[in-house]
C-alpha cells in the first residue's frame, strides 16, 4: 500500500491514507444560531402573549386569536421523540397562524396526577431494600429496573435514592421538560406552565371547582362499579395508571352454572353432596335453550374454589381471581382454591344445565378452549356456534380417535343439535350453514370457523328471532338482557367480568376487575350526550375522517367513568376528601386555566409562589371562578380587587374557546373525548372545543422507539445529536396522518447539509449582488421568459404551501414549500447557466424570502439568522406575514413542463435509438426536433370519436364502445395506425383528462422550446439542436420521424455533422 503526504502549510503535514474525522461543523454552527436566537426570544419575551387591551373581547373575530393546547405528558421521565413528534403539530401550527396575523397562545404544562409516579418511588425503594444503595441486581437479571430506568436518564446514582419519594419527581423532571421546550425553540408561553396535583395550590382549586360544578349539575354519581383493578395498589386502575393495556375496558360476561350430577368424577368426590358447579361464561345467554354438552381444554388447569357459604365452582385460577374482587369469596380479594384438577380428568362429568333441551350434558375436549380468556369453561350450542359445530362433529366423526385420547364414550356425544334461533335466508341451524359456506374441514380450520363465527354471530343477533322457550318470537336483541336476568335472579347464573386484555399496573401486577365503590362521571347520559353529538356534527372541525369517526362512536359507547383513587398524587373530591381525583378526570378543561395561570402563578410550576395578581389560592372560592368563567357577579368578600379578576376573566374570554387541539390518537377514545364532554358540561356550545387534529405514532427508522434496539431517543438526545431545526424539519417529513410516522435519522443528517448549504447559496447570491466575482450570475432589467416561469412556479408553490399547512398537512406542505421549491430554483439556476443569463435579481430575492417566510413554522433558528444577519431585516422572522398569495400564470407553469418533459423524453429516445446509431456507426452531435401544430386530418377524425365517446360515457374505458364510434370513420386499411393512436391518446387521457382530445395545444411549442434552445442543446449534450415545424415544406427528415410527431410531443432525429 502506498501512503500519500499532502502538505497543506508550511508547518502541518496530513496523512492520507487515515480515514478523515466526521466533522460536525455545519451542525455546530446551526446550534450556535439556535442557542443565539432561543437567548434573543426569551429576551425579547417574544412568546408571552396577553389579551390585547385594544380588542372589544365581545366583537373579537376568530381571525383575532388562535389557541393551541397539547396535552401535558406525565413526568415520570424526560420528553422523547414520541412527546416530540406531536409536539410539533401544534407548534408548527401556532407559528403558522402567527404569520396570518393572528394572537397566538400556546401554553403547555406537566401532568403528575395517578398512581404511575408513586408506583415508581415504591418500586425504587423496594430494589433498593432488597439489593442495596445502589444496587447489586443478579448478572442475569432482566428485569426493568427502576435504578437502571433512571440511571438510564443520565441522573447520578448518588441523586437516585431522592426519587424514593414521589413528590422530588415533581421537583425534578418538569424543569427539565421546560429547558427541553426552549431548546427545541417551541413557541410557548412558559409564564403559564405549572404541575398538577395538590401539590400545585392554584391547580388544585380550579379542579375542585370543576368537580363542584359536575356534581351540582348531577353528571357525577356513587356506587359499586366494575373497574379495572390493581390488586397491588389496591384500587382501580386507570389509562394512565398502566404500563400496559391503556384503553382496555371491562367486558362483561354471563358465568352460566352447570350443576355437576351423581356419580362425580375421581377429581371431584370429594365434594360429592355439595353444590358443585362448571362455571361457563358467555356473551350469549339466550342460547342456552341449545346446550348440547360442556367443553374444556384437555391440558387446562382448573381448580375447585369456594366462591361463597353455598357454591363450589370448577373454573380457571385466572377468573377465580377476577371473581375474588366481585363479591364472590369469602374474603374479598382472596382464591379459595379447594382442588386442582386437569381439564382430562374431568371429561365425561354430568352437568344439569339451566334451560338445556336435555336433563343431562357431558363434559368433552375442545382444543380451542383459551384458559386466558373467561373462566376455561364453554358452554356448547353446537345450532349456532360453529365452533362447538365442528368440534361436536368432529368427535362424532372419529370415536375411535376420541376413544383412546381422551375416554370419550358414544353416549356423550348421543344428543342432537337443538335449533334455536330462526334467521331470514340462513334457517336455523346457522352454524351448520355458514360452515359449509366457508367450507370449515375441521375445528383446526381457524381462518374458516373465524369468518363463519363473525357471520353467524352478526346475523344472529341483528336479525335472529327465538323459536324455543318463554320467548318464542322475540328478536334475540330483546331477548338478550332479559334472559340474562332472569337466569341470574333465578340463580341459575352470576354476572362476571375481567379485562378485555391483558393490564398491568406501573406497579408491575396484573390487573383484574373489581366491584368497587367509587364516585364516578356519568359520560353517556342522554342529554349531555345529545349536546355533545350535535356539536360535533355541526360545529366542529377535524382534520381526518377517522378521528371525527373515532371521536363519534366513543362518544355513543363512553359510560360511567370511575373518577376517584384512594392513593396516588392528585386532588383530594371537595365533598369526600377520602378519594383523590384520577388523572383522566383532572385533565379536561384545563387549558381553561391556562388563561390565569400565568397571573396566578406567574410560572412557577409549583404554585409556591403568588404570581403578578397577588392572590394567594385560599381565595380562589367556587364564586371567584364563576365570575371568571362564568361571568357571575363579582364576590365582595373576596379579597381580591375587582380589577385583578375582570382581568382575568378578559383573558379567559379573548382566548377562549381552545382553536386546536393536538395529540396522539390513543387518546381518542378517553382523553380527548372527554375533554370534549367536559367542556360541554361546564360551558356548553358557546366554549366548546373547535377542532382536533390526532396522529400517529413515531417509528424511529422504521422500528418502534426501543433501548434494545438503540434507536430510544429523548428530545435532549436528538437535539445534541442534530441540532433543533435539523429535528423539527425531520419529524415535518414524518408523516400526517393517523397512520404511524417515520422519523428517519439520515433527514435529520440530510437536513442539517441542506440548512447550512441554503445558507451558503444566499451568500453567494449576496455576493453577486454586491458584484462580487463567484459561481452566481445575477442581473437586472427586463424579465426573461425563463424568470417569468420560475417566477409562476415559486408563487404556485407559496399557494400550495399555505393549503396544506392551514390543513395540518406539514409533510405535504414541506414537500411543495421546501423540497420543490429548492428543486425549483435549482432547476431555474441550471437554466439560466446554460443560457448564459445570469438569475434575475428581483426574482431571486422574491424566492429567498418567500422560502424563508415558509420554512419559519419548521426551521426558525435557521430562518431568523438568515432573516436578520443575512438580509437585514428589522425584528424576528416569528412575527412576519406569510407569503402573500400573489398573481401567477398557470399556463407559463404548464409550458415548462412541457419544456422539461421533451428534454426527458429525447433523452430517452436518445438511448433507444443508440443501437441504430452504433449499426450506422452515428456518432450524431446534432438533434432535429419536429414539431407538430395541429394534428393530420385522420388523426382529427379520430379524436372527435374519442370525444364523443367521452361525452356520452365521462371516460374511455369501454374499448368496444370506442371501436363502435372509430368504424363508420375509418376504412379497414386505416385502422391499424388508428387503433395504436386511439391507444396512445386513450393513455395520455388517463394521466391528463380531457385536454389529451383536444385538436390543438394551447401554447406555440415551436416558440417555448426556441426560448430555451440553448438550456435544451446543453442537457443533450450536442452542438446544436434545430426545430422544424411540421407544417414546413421540404425539412431535413433522415430517419423518417417527421410523420410520427404529434401536437405536444415533438419528435426528433440524430444527425452526425463534422
């Protein structure tokens, strides 16, 4: 290997066959601008936004304001990229309306009210009693730690014993979202910014008064309750309460007792003369006159527990569990296990099963029995079940097999399927139908059994009717709940219910749901639903159909929802200080405290401080509120001068009612819909929220954000690692919708080198305009076709820009306002060199500050140094108009492209063509273009069938039809060339519409491709390029393809001149 020595002065000598370091110094300038211009902004308190005092708050526009809330993330931890990603939904969008001239606020807080933070101090205790300060964990240990969690934070271990106690987690993690707030140059009114809980004084009276008034109104009730439980914490379980399983309800269940008769299996003797019962849940006790037999799966493990004075059960551990916390064992929240027993030791039991056909049922194997769902007993209904029908078949069919795997006898598998249920066109033996529809083989045929299962079910109940029994002729749907009743008054069953999936507790246990007693607000009621229905779906505003959707059905299914705890952080009920507020519920309406807090608290995030008010939080009565929020009289007993609270009630007034609300979609179904359901209980209409945009998660790099997989980062990471601009514009590129978004690491890379090369680019231009020698040509004077052109496209673009970002759509809109726009004037800069022009002054300038009014929402670091250094501009770039939208020629726009697409398309042609000119030996520096007016007489004819087909149709899919309308026109000689032009025109139809028919082009080709005749000759590489018009007499045609252009796509030959 030979080594090179470049000498680069006189004293320093590089190597150059050693690998040259990364350098990170675009990026390092790009944060010196961001770090500068943050330190400017918090100066000039250019985000702190006040009620003007110069607007009639009772004539205020809508144009006049815009307020945008995010929901507060909890501090447990630091921002990540997921906290960041919809983050900048919101604070693109409040730059955005900024620069339409609007009073923007955009307030944001931290949220610690629940259980998650207390579960992680008392977890932290735990690791630290059991293996030291700090702790020793086994080498194997795989365990989520809470040390490691937070050590992973980069806090200190001499620092990590103090997250022991829950309140130091408030002390220590909001700060530091703040401080990530400012360095990622959000445009927040931090003055606003406080925690919740009662450690927040100031919080803590306004969620009070919030509750008085969802009480005074009746919209909050008390009583036993099914809740999703934590055992460990003793008490239910919220959303935000989970480390996994947020969103999941309690689903409800019918346990159906199945009597076991004499003689009892071996398992079971013991218990001979008391009541044993196999406890089978269903979703469907109206078909149980259709019992036929009893499944379990063969391997389950099952147990004989106590659930009461009277009552043995057979079920699973796991729903045994579940039933300890609904009031069924001796002592709640305790398994009395009697017996375990394996599922094979139990087939052949015969069961007495309410409202069966026949006085005996046996107890079989079913291999599709999931010991994670209900209780592991299923009742069988083999008429409307094509799960119990195949199986039941499938024992019939093979005795022999079932014989010797399992001691199956023939009597058990003796009784016939009992119809039950009549449907329209489907009978009623539904499950025997739809499997042979589906073609079920077996019970192991599981994609079939699932679309016959949905089938019958669905059909079942919206249209099945009952042809046995008391309700013979009832639609199932009614008879349904009045069975279910009946059989549990009768005894004969007991209500039940678990999870719908797995929930485990930030304290790490898995949850059950448990009958409590707990006040809770009464979403779903009749009236206050009503309201919120019509508002929705005649006032308010959405970015997606699928959020409006979402939004719409959890507002029909939300009911009861349990708002008290009995541990955590948070604020205690007013009228029964036993129970804390939970953390889905203290969060509704508070960016209506967001219009005071700042008076209040002045932004100390605590409260532990007056703010600019001086009113201490024992004065914040429910009167003060109301008069503040409510416009009450004033409380002259108060204290608090009446100037202070017009004062704040003219804030809440200018800036209310919330403009846009941001988050991810997981929220759909329980924060936001009820943000949407508060507001409309504590203001009505008048204050209701006017939109709310959702979206997708954040991938990092195609994967889930994971530490395994490296790709974790927090917003402090990536903000060292790219820089905020190179960040922001990143996560704009993510994505928009619903869907899951991709923050790519290599667009942040990308977009640092394109930041700092724009910047060097304006330089240049700078530069030349000073008359300074470098690679940038400029001039002035009269507008070149060319300019006008560039001109079209770059104020097409601001138009374009400006619709996609007033719609949310900042991907799009960073596609046409930063990608095409570089591209655009890139493609002006090649252009222009190739003609030997120079760029237009006036138009470069236009397009500099146009790009740089567009990217401001994403980028503002960048743009306010090139706004203010660069170009020197008076004040900061945050608080300019957004380009104006001004006049534009479409058509100049429509003809460069026609320009471009020749030049790809001889370009092509070109290399089709070069096996031709190898064979000739053409080395061709010459290119004939032809190009064509008008089209021939024929092909005329032609098209005025395809547009009378088009006429009577609005398309041209049908060929017949064409060929019916191309035949009167057209002798049999003609119609071969016919027919490929028809299929030639028919494809530009499909990609142009119906301008591809039209007899002419409504631009001079011949004239626009002359204009760049000298741009067109550079990109083919030749020494010249000639156009001819078709109608010419006697053109130089060597390669016949005068004939073969058309109106719009030129033809064109090679020629080799010396």
């Amino acid at each position: 290997m030979t080594t090179t020595t470049t000498t680069t002065d006189s004293t320093q000598k590089v190597d150059s066959s050693a690998p040259a370091p990364k350098s990170y110094a675009r990026r390092d300038f790009l944060l010196k601008v961001q770090k500068k211009y943050q330190q400017q902004w918090e100066q000039d308190k250019i985000y702190e936004m006040d009620a003007p005092k110069d607007i009639n708050v009772d004539e205020r526009d809508e144009k006049d304001k815009y307020l945008v809330t995010f929901p507060y993330p909890y501090m447990n931890g630091k921002l990540h990229l997921g906290h960041a990603f919809s983050l900048t939904k919101a604070e693109f969008q409040a730059r955005f309306q900024r620069m339409l001239g609007k009073k923007v606020l955009f307030p944001f807080s931290f949220h610690c009210t629940g259980m998650p933070i207390s579960a992680a101090a008392k977890k932290l205790g735990i690791e630290m009693e059991t293996y030291g300060c700090p702790p020793k964990f086994p080498a194997d240990d795989e365990t989520p730690r809470q040390w490691k969690i937070l050590s992973g934070m980069s806090i200190p271990d001499e620092e990590i014993p103090k997250f022991t106690d829950p309140l130091y987690w408030l002390k220590y993690f909001p700060p530091l979202a703040r401080e990530d707030l400012k360095k990622f140059g959000c445009a927040v009114d931090l003055r606003r910014s406080f925690i919740t809980t009662d450690v927040n004084p100031y919080y803590d009276k306004f969620i009070q008064w919030q509750f008085e008034q969802l009480k005074e109104k009746n919209l909050i009730g008390f009583g036993a309750r099914y809740s999703v439980f934590s055992p460990s914490d003793n008490q239910p379980c919220a959303d935000h309460d989970r480390s996994k399983g947020e969103g999941v309800k309690p689903k409800e269940y019918t346990i159906v007792k199945l009597q076991v008769q004499e003689p009892f299996p071996e398992a079971l003797k013991q218990f001979e003369g008391k009541n044993v019962y196999f406890g089978a849940a269903t979703l469907r006790p109206e078909t149980m006159y259709g019992q036929t037999n009893c499944w379990l799966k063969a391997d389950g493990e099952y147990g004989a527990f106590q659930i009461n004075d009277s009552d043995i059960f057979v079920l699973s551990e796991r729903s045994a569990r579940n039933l300890a916390f609904q009031n069924f064992s001796h002592t709640p929240g305790k398994v009395e296990c009697l017996a375990k027993v394996q599922g094979r030791e139990l087939f052949g039991t015969a069961l007495k099963a309410p409202y069966a056909a026949y006085d005996k049922i046996y107890v079989l194997p079913m291999q599709a029995v999931d010991m994670e769902k209900t209780t592991g007993v299923v009742t069988s209904v083999p008429a409307d079940s094509p799960d119990d029908y195949a199986t039941y078949m499938d024992i019939r069919k093979k005795p022999e097999y079932y014989a010797k795997e399992y001691g199956i006898k023939q009597e058990w598998v003796s009784h016939d399927i009992v119809p039950i249920i009549d449907i329209p066109e489907v009978g009623d033996r539904s499950a025997e139908h739809f499997c042979n529809f589906h073609k079920v083989a077996s019970q192991n045929d599981r994609n079939a059994l699932e679309k016959a299962h949905d089938d019958c079910y669905k059909l079942g109940f919206a249209h099945g009717v009952l042809k046995v029994g008391k309700y013979a002729g009832t639609p199932v749907k009614d008879a349904k709940d009045v069975i279910r009743k009946e059989l549990i008054d009768a005894n004969l069953a007991i209500p039940y219910s678990e999870p719908e999936e797995l929930v485990v507790s930030r304290s790490g246990d898995v949850c059950v749901v448990a009958l409590t007693d707990q006040w809770y607000i009464k979403y779903g009621e009749e009236e206050w639903k009503n309201a919120l229905s019509e508002y929705l779906d005649n006032h308010f505003k959405y970015y997606n159909p699928t959020t409006f959707n979402d939004l719409k059905e959890t507002v029909d299914w939300l009911r009861e929802w349990g708002c008290s705890r009995e541990f955590g952080l948070g604020t205690k009920l007013p009228w029964d200080t036993k129970y804390l507020i939970e953390s889905l519920s203290d969060s509704t309406i508070y960016m209506a405290y967001y219009t005071i807090a700042h008076l209040l608290q002045g932004g100390v995030l605590d409260g532990s401080e007056e703010g600019p008010a001086k009113v201490k939080p024992e004065q914040l009565t429910r009167e003060v509120f109301d008069y503040i929020y409510h416009e009450r009289d004033y409380p002259q007993d108060c204290g608090i001068p009446k100037d202070t609270l017009d004062l704040m009630r003219r804030e809440f007034r200018f800036w209310y009612p919330v403009d846009l609300r941001v988050s991810a979609k997981d929220l759909i179904k329980n924060h936001l819909t009820m943000f949407l359901y508060n507001h409309m209980a504590i203001w009505g209409q008048k204050y209701a929220p006017r939109s709310i945009y959702a979206n997708g998660y954040v991938m990092v790099d195609g994967d889930k954000m994971s530490k395994s997989l490296g790709n974790f980062l927090t917003m402090e990471d990536a903000i060292l690692e790219f820089g905020s601009d190179a960040v922001r514009l990143a996560m704009a590129d993510a994505g928009d919708s619903e869907g899951d978004a991709n923050f790519e690491r290599s667009t942040a890379n990308a977009a640092i080198l394109k930041l700092y090369v724009f910047i060097e680019w304006i330089q240049e231009v700078l530069n030349a305009r000073a008359g300074k020698e470098g690679h940038i040509k400029v001039r002035k004077g009269e507008k070149h076709f060319v300019d006008r052109v560039f001109e079209s496209t770059i104020r097409s673009l601001v138009v374009q820009t400006k619709e996609r970002y007033e719609g949310m759509y900042f991907k799009e809109g960073l596609q046409y306002g930063w990608f095409s726009f570089q591209s655009a004037q890139h493609t002006y800069q090649t252009e222009t060199d190739n003609m030997d022009l120079g760029m237009h002054e006036d138009v470069l300038m236009e397009f500099i500050e146009s790009q740089v009014l567009m990217l401001a929402p994403i980028c503002p670091h960048t743009m306010e140094y090139i706004w203010r250094e660069m170009l020197g501009r008076e004040g900061s770039v945050c608080n300019q108009k957004f380009p104006e939208a001004r006049e534009f020629d479409a058509e100049l726009i429509q003809q460069h492209k026609y320009v471009e697409d020749c030049i790809t398309a001889f370009r092509q042609k070109l290399i089709k063509d070069e096996r031709f000119l190898q064979k000739n030996k053409l080395s061709p520096n010459v290119t004939l273009v032809y190009i064509a007016d008008s089209y021939v007489e024929w092909q005329q004819r032609a098209l005025k069938c395809l547009r009378d087909v088009f006429e009577q149709d609005g398309n041209l899919n049908d060929m017949g039809k064409v060929a019916k309308a191309l035949k009167p026109a057209f002798s049999k000689k003609e119609m071969k060339q016919v027919m490929v032009f028809v299929a030639t025109k028919r494809q530009e139809f499909n990609e142009k519409g119906e301008s591809a028919l039209a007899d002419k082009v409504p631009y001079d080709g011949h004239a626009i491709l002359s204009a760049y005749l000298p741009h067109i000759t550079t990109q083919l590489g030749m020494k010249e390029v000639r156009l001819y018009k078709t109608s010419e007499e006697s053109i130089p045609d060597p390669m016949k393809r005068v004939q073969t252009a058309r109106p719009g796509y030129p033809s064109v030959a090679w020629v080799q001149e010396e």
